[in-house]
C-alpha cells in the first residue's frame, strides 16, 4: 500500500502543479481564446488532486477511521465538481473556437445532474449485493472493506454502499467525457493557433489532447469492478491481470505527462507578449523606414533643383542634415531604451541624448507609479533640471509648451512637456527646459513627442520585467515559507517563522501575528517581528478591538492608513504603536476550516499605500501559516494526551500495587505496637519480617511501574517494541518468556503499535503479580487478513465473570480492552482455576504492503 500511496501522491502532485501553474499564469493580460477556459482547467487541477491525495489518505490510515465514511463522501463530492470543472473547460474552448456550438456550454450541467439523480436514486432501486463488490479484488473492494458488513439475514439482503457505484457511474457519466471534450477543445485549438504563428505551441496541444484521450481511457473507461457492464468486463482486476501492472501507476504517469505538456502549452502567452512587443518594434522601423524614404525623396529633389533653386537647395540640405541628426539620435535612444530592463539607467541615458539632441540646459523624465498614490520616480540631469518643478498646472497627459522665469538670474526659458504612454496608458512625462531667450520649433517638439512614445513602450517593459521578477520571489518565498513551518511542530516557532516571513516578503518594517484564545475570547499577540522591544507580546484584545480584533471580528482584510488617527478602529494599542512610529497597518484573518483564529498583520513606519496585490500576497501566507499552526497545535494535543495516558496508568499501579502494600503496612505498624505492648516480643519480630516483606514486594513494584514508562512503540515497529518489553519482563520477573513470530510481520501505524505494546505490558504485569506461573509464551503473527498477538501462561488462572463482576478494572483488563477498541481491535480472555491463562488481541492491518520477514 505504500507504494500504491506513492502513486497517488505523484498523481495528485502532478495535477496540483499543473492547476498552481495555470492559477498564477491566468493573472496575465491575453487576448488568446485559450486564456479564458483554463480557469476550469486550473480548478480541475487542484480539486482532483485533492480527490487523488485523499484517495492516498484513504488506503492508509485514515480508511479505518470513523470519519473515514465522510471523507468518502467528500471525495466523491470533490470528484464530481473536478470532473464538471474538467468538462467545463473542454466546452468553453470549443465554444470559443466554434460559436455555433454554444449550446454544449450546458453539456456538463446536465451530466452532473443525471449523475447525481443516478447517485441518489437508482443505486437504492436496484442495489447490488456487498458481496459482489466486497470479494472483488479492485478499487471497488478497497472503498468498501473499512465499511463493516453486518451478518447476512436470511430475510433481508445486504447491499453495497452507493459510493461504490457512483465512482463507477461517475468516471463513464462525467470523467469520460471530460476528458474527451478537454482532448476536443485541445487539438481544435492546436490546429487553430498552426495557422496563428504558433506552430510550436500547437504540436504541444496536439500532443496534450492525446494525453487527455489517454486519461480518458485510463480514468474513465477502466474503472472498479462493479456488477454492471463494461466495469464487469474492463476494470482494475481486468487491466492488472493483462497487463500485470496497476492501472493507478499509468493514471500518474499520464498525470504527469499531462502536466508537462499543460506547462509547455502556458509557453503561449510569452509567444502572445514577445509578437505584440515584435509588432510594436516592426512599427516603429517601420516608421523609421518612412522617415529615410522621405529624406532620401528630399534629397533627390534639392539635387533635381540643384540648379536653379541654390537658396532652396541650401535650406533642404540644412534640413537634411538636421533630420538625420534627428534620427541619428533617435537610433541612439532606440538602442538604449532596448539594451537594458534597468528602468533608472534607460531614463538617466534618454534624457542627456535627449538633450544633445535639441541643445538643452535642464531635463528630466517623471515615471508615475502604477499603485494609485505611490511615489513617483524622478530622473532630472543638466544644470536646469532642477528648476522643473516650478513647471505646473498642466492637464496631465498633454503636450504643453511656454516659457519659466529663473528668480536666481531673472532669465526666461522655454520648455516642453510631452506625455510618455504606452497602449494608450499615461506612464510619465518628458520635459526639457532650453537657452535662454530662444523657443523650441515645432519640429523640436514633434521629435520629443517621438522620443517620448519610444521611452513609454521601454517603461511598460521595464515594468512588465519588474513584475515578473517580483512574482517569482513572491512564489520563491511562500514555497519557502511553506516547506519550513509545516517542517515545525512547536507553536511558537512555526509563529515566529510566520511573522519574520511577511515583514521580508512585503518589505514592511514589522509585522504582528495574533491568535484567539476561544476560552477566554480574547484576542492575544503572540509572535512579532521588526519591533524595538517586546513590550506589546502578550498584549490582549477583545473581538472588535483594534485593527486586529476588526479583522477577527469582521473575517475580513482591513488596511488602515494612519493608525494613530483612524477613526474606524480602537485605540487600545496607541501608546506602544507611538513609541514603535508605525502608521500605515494591513491586516488579514487567519482562517482555520472556515473559522477565524486569529490576524496576521504588517506595519510601515511612514503612511503609504497598500495595493491588492500586497493584500491577496499576505492572505495567502496567512492561510499557509493556518495550517502550519493547526498541524502544530494539534502535534502539541497527541503529545499531551499521551502524557495524560502513561500518567492514567502508573496512577492505576501505585492504586494497586502500591496503595494497597502501604494501607497493609498501617495496620502491621499498629499490631506490632499492641504485641509490643503486650511483651509479645516473638509473635511482633515474625510480623516485623512480613513488613519488611511487603516493603520489598512494593519497591519491586514501584520500580516495575517506572520501567513501564520508558516503554517505546512509536519509534519502534511493532515486533522490535515487543522483543525490548518481553526481555525486560524477562530479566525482571526472573521468568522463563518464549517470544514467537510466525511469517511475515507486517508493518501497521505507530499509535496502534503503542497500543498494542501496551496491552502485552499490561498482561505481562498481571502474570507477575497474580498468575504465580512458570513459564509464558507471546506469539505475533497474521490471522487471515488480522494481526494476532496471542500472551498464554500455565498459571493458576481465574474465573473471568466472577473477577470482571466482582472487581470491574482488576488487572488492567477493562483498560486492556479499552486499548484495543480504541485501534479497531478485539479482546479474548480465556482462564479458568488451574488452567492458566490465554489473552487473544486481533486487530486490523492497515498497510500490507511492506511485510518483513522475521
């Protein structure tokens, strides 16, 4: 089973990877067909590969659980919404390639509804028996097994759950057809985007729409055995017995292949960027190229009036050479706005070409921010530069031209504002200030208007690079983040990590993590980051108090400009948040299963702006460190627990063992002080040495029960815990122990080998103290698809009735069955009076898939 829990693993991974890929793809600006329709793709990714991981969970552990019926349920729940979301996309994209075939739009609605009325009524019609899912030895079986069968009634028949057929019904009803639709819309596109330009993305989709006519055969054809036809024909048993491997292992492959082709596929929307930046590059030479042509029409006409318009012919030379110099210049400023993404050096770079070029004093470029109200960036050069911002009062994204005084030397000189845009978007302004007493020419104007039209499509880029790079480290670091806190088991670590995270990734000056005590209601800061002192740790806020408790309160992201001085909060934080200097505040909920557990929030000690972006990159680390924290507390739980546990039972010791030698201690001290009173000096020394007696009995006790608690299962695998427990009981009891394994050992969870390690403990102690035997044999071995452990000894024995009526818990045998229910086993006592006694413990095996020989 571990290696099929592999196989689910890498297939639920590959899809996962696959539907993360096109999530954090799907942010870009495309005007492809495609580019819509992967949403569903990118769900179906991620829901099914919760569907495959607790498939995973479900042939290990958690399939014998109590809530293991529930996950099924989910499963299949979860199955069916991947699989509309799967059809969903195949139907959108052939839509969107042929509009005729809308209609189909409504194709995956309407399968998920017969198939959910299949589900719901027909399997109650005519359910067929357990036993022709139960004894088969497919998926169908495996589903089943952890659901107990009752004894069958001769009067009424037993019937198998619908969730064994409705994965069948599932996979021919909607998995099937998904698939072959997604394969459809795939290979139409492939063929549609040949004749685009992108031919080496549409052997890709080829190449994935047959991936996905191999899932569909794979997922959707070969299914559980079930008792309906073709599953009764083609199904896992079918497919492993022909083919000797698991039809599971081929799914992952074709998972994984489906994966690499999908992320090759995204390759599409880089190709669909680089031809728009290729088009906008081919225009502008283009245009370059009409300029040439226009110089070189000029030049032919002065030479054709060479000689009878000299004037006319020194003018147009002159023109000539001030348009080449132009373009000259412009070919200068071109290179350099395409030779670097470095946004600062192409500004600095354009703007002292730019003042070569028309002979200015002072120049500067100013790029505006694409946040809403963040800083501008300035790039000012020449001795007039600095004088630009007298320049004002113009309409934003206009050419202005006019004239500034100088108050320093009283000179008046003439500027121009031109707009940098790019896709009709306002990035910036290029003004450049000139000589005194002169005017810029219309010429001059109109070729800063063209250097400026270059410099806005080299700002756009610069930026589009900026983005990409600052969405890679936001990945880098939540993939980091992630790995490292679910590594942590301790609370305050995983925390610690959380908060110093956040302040890195959002560059914030501190930031704050607080969880709700939901017995007290309270609200408490318990980890930060990037703080002077620690004064505000332990600090403590009701729902609805400050920005912390508003975000608890409301379950919402709240971002508050100035904290000191926002109205819409408490202020029962101010005096540290002054003493700190912090201002601008974001906070958002850290959600556990739909409920609100605490805030994670970043503080700037200046007011800036907080865009969405910054806002959705904080959500999502607070969500990650939700359930690195509920994996944390829920460690420190089982560690407590089991601390409860082992103190339960040494309690029970020193009760029986213990307690009860010193409560016969106190009434030999007061009979030996009535014989020695009496001068009964004979009849007080023989009970002196009974005292003396029970005092070693019950230091051999109180020693027996603290080498009880050293005992390890958890560690261990079962028969090496076992072999350490019978050794010592050995060398302690002074007592001939024969420890018998018979075949293969097979390995079952650390829990269930602690509990059984603690009921032959328990028996070995009550042989010790009641049984007065000579000899004891514990065997391990298998019992038809159960673990056995079997304890006999040749003792004196009891009457089990008349001792669990008369003393209850005498022994540890109500606890002994306790252990045992509690892994899903049983327990057989069989003793009579001089017949010794024999302790049977049969309990489920949970993975056979790694046995050990002994």
């Amino acid at each position: 089973m571990q290696r099929l829990a592999f196989v689910f693993f890498v297939y639920g991974l590959a899809f996962f990877a696959m539907g993360l890929a096109i999530a954090l793809e799907s942010r870009r600006t495309s005007e492809l067909r495609l580019s819509r329709p992967l949403r569903y793709l990118a769900a179906f990714g991620l829901l099914h590969a919760c569907v495959e991981w607790l498939d995973m969970w479900l042939i290990g552990p958690g399939g014998t659980g109590a809530g293991a019926p529930s996950l099924r349920i989910l499963r299949l729940v979860l199955f069916g919404i991947s699989t509309v979301a799967l059809a969903q996309f195949g139907v959108d994209l052939i839509a969107s390639i042929r509009p005729r075939l809308r209609a189909l739009r409504w194709l995956p609605l309407v399968l998920m509804v017969f198939w959910a009325a299949n589900w719901a009524v027909i399997p109650h019609l005519t359910p067929p028996p357990v036993g022709e899912v139960a004894q088969s030895p497919g998926c169908a079986r495996c589903h089943a097994a952890a659901i107990p069968v009752p004894a069958p009634d001769a009067t009424r028949p037993s019937f198998a759950p619908a969730t064994a057929l409705a994965d069948v019904w599932l996979r021919y009803i909607l998995y099937l057809p998904g698939s072959l639709l997604a394969a459809t819309g795939f290979w139409m596109e492939g063929r549609r985007l040949a004749g685009d330009g992108y031919s080496f993305i549409a052997q890709d989709l080829r190449w994935t729409a047959l991936a996905f006519v191999g899932n569909a055969v794979m997922a959707g054809l070969v299914v559980p055995p079930a008792p309906l036809f073709p599953a009764s024909v083609l199904n896992y048993d079918r497919f492993l017995s022909t083919v000797g491997v698991p039809p599971q292992l081929f799914r992952a492959a074709i998972a994984v292949v489906i994966a690499g082709l999908v992320l090759r596929v995204l390759r599409v929307f880089e190709a669909e960027a680089s031809q728009r930046l290729t088009r906008a590059t081919e225009a502008r030479l283009a245009a370059q190229a009409e300029v040439l042509t226009a110089v070189e029409e000029a030049r032919t006409a002065a030479e054709t009036w060479s000689h009878t318009l000299e004037d006319r012919v020194t003018a147009r030379t002159a023109e000539l050479e001030r348009r080449t110099r132009e373009l000259a210049a412009l070919n200068a400023i071109a290179a350099t706005v395409t030779s670097s993404l470095n946004l600062q050096k192409i500004l600095e770079a354009t703007v002292d070409q730019v003042l070569d070029l028309v002979d200015g004093d002072g120049g500067g470029i100013t790029v505006f921010t694409a946040s809403p109200g963040g800083s501008a960036v300035h790039v000012v050069r020449g001795p007039a530069g600095e004088h630009i911002e007298r320049i004002g009062g113009f309409e934003p994204g206009a050419t202005a031209t006019g004239a500034v005084t100088f108050p320093d030397d009283g000179t008046t000189r003439p500027f121009v504002k031109v707009p940098l845009r790019a896709k009709d978007r306002l990035l910036g302004e290029l003004t450049v200030i000139g000589s005194p007493d002169e005017r810029f020419s219309y010429a001059e104007v109109n070729l800063l208007s063209t250097v400026a039209q270059q410099v806005g499509v080299a700002v756009e880029n610069a930026r589009l690079f900026g983005e990409t790079a600052t969405r890679r480290r936001e990945a880098e670091t939540l993939y980091r983040l992630g790995t490292e806190i679910t590594a942590l088991s301790d609370v305050q670590r995983v925390l610690d990590s959380v908060v110093a995270s956040a302040r890195e990734l959002l560059g914030a000056d501190a930031s704050l993590l607080s969880l709700l005590e939901e017995t007290r209601g309270r609200l408490i800061i318990r980890a930060s980051s990037g703080l002077g002192s620690d004064a505000i740790m332990g600090e403590e806020l009701a729902p609805g108090q400050g920005l912390s408790g508003r975000v608890v309160q409301t379950g919402q992201p709240l971002v508050v400009s100035d904290y000191v001085t926002d109205q819409g909060i408490t202020h029962e934080l101010d005096t540290i948040i002054r003493q700190e200097g912090l201002q601008t505040f974001v906070g958002v909920p850290v959600s556990v299963r739909g409920r609100t557990t605490g805030c994670l929030s970043i503080a700037f000690r200046r007011v800036r702006p907080v865009t969405d972006d910054e806002v959705h990159l904080l959500a999502r680390m607070a969500n990650q460190a939700a359930i690195a924290i509920e994996n944390a507390r829920l460690y420190e739980q089982v560690q407590s627990l089991a601390i409860l546990e082992e103190r339960d039972r040494l309690g029970r010791e020193m009760h029986d063992s213990l307690g009860q030698s010193l409560g016969l201690l106190n009434l030999k001290v007061k009979l030996v002080e009535d014989l020695v009173a009496g001068g009964r000096r004979r009849e007080a020394e023989e009970e002196l040495a009974q005292m003396r007696q029970t005092i070693r009995e019950a230091y051999d006790e109180v020693r027996h029960a603290i080498l009880g608690l050293r005992t390890s299962g958890g560690g261990e695998d079962l028969e090496v815990a076992l072999r350490v427990q019978v050794t010592r009981f050995r060398e302690q009891a002074k007592l001939p122990v024969t420890f018998d394994v018979h075949g293969p050992v097979p390995t079952v969870p650390a829990l269930a080998a602690v509990q059984i390690t603690r009921i032959v403990q328990e028996a070995l102690t009550n042989v010790r103290k009641h049984a007065q035997a000579t000899g004891v044999v514990v065997m391990l071995g298998l019992e038809g698809d159960r673990l056995l452990v079997r304890i006999t000894d040749d003792g004196r024995g009891f009457d089990v009735a008349t001792v669990q009526e008369a003393a209850g818990a005498r022994f540890g045998l109500e606890t002994m069955r306790e252990r045992a229910e509690g892994i899903g086993g049983t327990l057989d006592i069989a003793s009579g009076p001089g017949r010794g006694t024999t302790i049977t413990l049969t309990a489920p095996i949970v993975d056979t898939a790694s046995p050990r020989s002994t």
